[in-house]
C-alpha cells in the first residue's frame, strides 16, 4: 500500500485546489485556443486574452507547471493533451464541461462537504440533483457543459461495443443525449428513450433535434428512480447516475433494470467505480467525494461490489473494466435469453 508521507507530496494534495483555479481561469481567458494558433510570448498572449503581461505570465508559468503548457525559447506552447482536449471547436474539445460545470457549479459545492459528511447541512444547502434541476438556469449550465464532457466516453463505448442487432435503448438520466444521439448515429436500426428531470429534457430536445434524431430519440420526463421506464428494452445504460443518487437506491435500481429487459438485453452502467481494495484509482475517488457534497446519501461505488449484485440480480457475463482510464468503468452485463 502505497502512503504519501513527505511533506512535498502532503502540500502537493493540499493545495491542489490552486492547480484547479489555474485551469479555469485559462479556460475562461481561452489560453488554450490562443496557443494553438502557434508558439507566442507572455505578451501576445496577454494582448489576445485581454490582461496584464505580467499576469499572464504568472498564470503560464502556473500551467507550465501542471504541464498543460510548456516555454520555449521564450515563448510559449500548448502541450498535447492540452490542444487535444482544451482548445475550443477541437474535435475531442471539454473545456466547456471543465469550466462551466465543474468550475462555476461542483467547485462551490465542495464547500458543503463537512456538512454533507457530518450530515449537517443547512435547509437552503443543494441536497440532490433533483434540487439542483428545479432551477432552469442551473439545469442548463450543467446540462450543456455536461453534454461536451459526455460525448467523448460515448465515441469510445462505440468503438468497444456492437449494437448492430439491437432496436430499442433506455437511457436513465441520460441528460442532453449525448449517449444516445451517438450510439444512434452508429447503429441507425437504434431508437432510444430518454428518462430525465422536465427542465433537462426540454434542452435535450434541442440537441436531438441538432442532431436530426426527433423521430428516433425520445423523452420520459421525470425522475429516473421512479417507475416511469418503458418494458422490453434490448439496452439499458445508466451513465453518471449511480455516483448521484443515495446508495441504498442502486440495487433496487438494478432489480428495475432487469425487468425492464428484454430477454438478452445488455444492462450498461458507467460512472465513477473505484477498485475492490478501494486505493484508486485516485480520480475516480475524488469524484464520489464531490458528489457526496451535494448527495450525502452517495455512496462509493467499488467493482467488487458491482459485481456481486449484478449477478445476485440475476444478471450473467458481468464484467467492469475501464473506461475513461484514472477516472470512470464501464459494467457490462445481460439478462439471460
């Protein structure tokens, strides 16, 4: 077992809050998107994001130090996982999820998280999503910038998963769609339904409708723990639910899910899944703790015990393996033909 007891690594754990702000605010100054134009000085990038030289070079000097950005000869370069993924229009592009969603809503919440672990929190405190979701606002901020964090994982499910026999998808909070407009564009005999909070399908909608996908994707608007799923579904996908709602709702979840096949369906679950021995991976155990913050009944989800009630569930050929590597796992199972 592996333990971080040198000082460096303690402050490195603790201040690690500074790196996170570095991030957002290049997100918010489009830092990325400039130095992927070509190599620049402090000053030409200041000049373009609209602050002081003196300012930006602190803040590069910050990025370079979390390796999203490197100097040289005295100017200065996105790295390559930065233009990738942090560049505005990039085919693979998430800063919009980083920036918005994480920074401007989950950041501030982690303020609650000794209420939320003593169970202390105050009345007026966001105390689950369906409380966050009540206001249209909020909903859309999270919503969109959820969307670009999603469609990323949902391309790679379709590299790794053949659906070319199946007809009918469920998708239990399934958000803007970004799952099923892709899978749908993949596998054109797909239809799929949408189970999601009122004010979240409603932008959803617009996506799919984008998408030219109105007359193969569909919504159930309300919560997905309720009994409001259609029957006989060859795939079922719950992606980011269970690490949002409290756990004692994850096996019931699960015994839903079951009846709701088809016989021979696939039941899909991707969310933040930590190892049996719970050591990591690390990313994925920071996640749960943010979301413990505003759903203090979360609990973290580990693969062992995924497993086991699958298959106490009546489920076969369950396995969890990796999907966005350090971060979230894909379970995988079938209900017996």
């Amino acid at each position: 077992m592996a333990l971080a007891t040198k000082a460096d690594e303690i402050s490195e754990i603790a201040f690690g809050f500074m790196g996170s702000k570095a991030l957002f605010a290049a997100l918010q100054l489009e830092v990325f998107s400039h130095l992927s134009k070509g190599p620049q000085t402090a000053a030409e990038v200041a000049e373009a994001a609209g602050v002081h030289e003196d300012r930006m070079l602190t803040l590069l000097t910050a990025l370079a130090g979390l390796g999203l950005v490197a100097s040289e000869d005295g100017k200065w370069v996105n790295a390559p996982a930065s233009d990738a993924f942090l560049v505005k229009g990039a085919k693979y592009d998430f800063g919009d999820y980083l920036r918005l969603q994480v920074g401007r809503q989950m950041y501030g919440l982690l303020d609650q998280i000794e209420g939320a672990l003593t169970n202390d929190l105050p009345e007026e405190a966001t105390a689950s999503y369906a409380d966050w979701f009540s206001d249209p606002k909020e909903a859309r901020l999270y919503s969109e910038s959820q969307h670009a964090g999603s469609l990323g994982p949902a391309r790679q499910l379709v590299k790794g998963l053949d659906l070319s026999k199946a007809k009918t998808m469920l998708d239990v909070g399934g958000g803007t769609g970004a799952f099923a407009i892709t899978l749908c564009k993949a596998f054109p005999n797909l239809t799929a339904t949408i189970v999601e909070f009122p004010n979240v399908a409603a932008i959803g909608r617009e996506y799919v409708g984008k998408a030219g996908l109105s007359d193969r994707i569909k919504y159930v608007e309300g919560d997905g723990r309720e009994d409001i799923w259609p029957k006989n579904q060859d795939v079922l996908l719950m992606s980011y639910l269970f690490s949002g709602i409290p756990g004692d709702a994850h096996e019931p979840l699960i015994a839903r899910a079951f009846d709701h096949l088809a016989p021979g369906g696939r039941y899909l679950i991707h969310d933040f899944i930590v190892d049996a021995d719970r050591t990591g991976p690390k990313l994925a155990a920071l996640w749960q703790l943010q979301h413990t913050a505003f759903t203090p009944e979360a609990r973290s989800l580990d693969t062992a015990w995924l497993a086991d009630a699958l298959e106490r569930a009546g489920f076969e050929n369950v396995s969890v393996d990796t999907m966005i590597p350090e971060m979230t796992m894909l379970a995988q199972a079938t209900k017996p033909a």
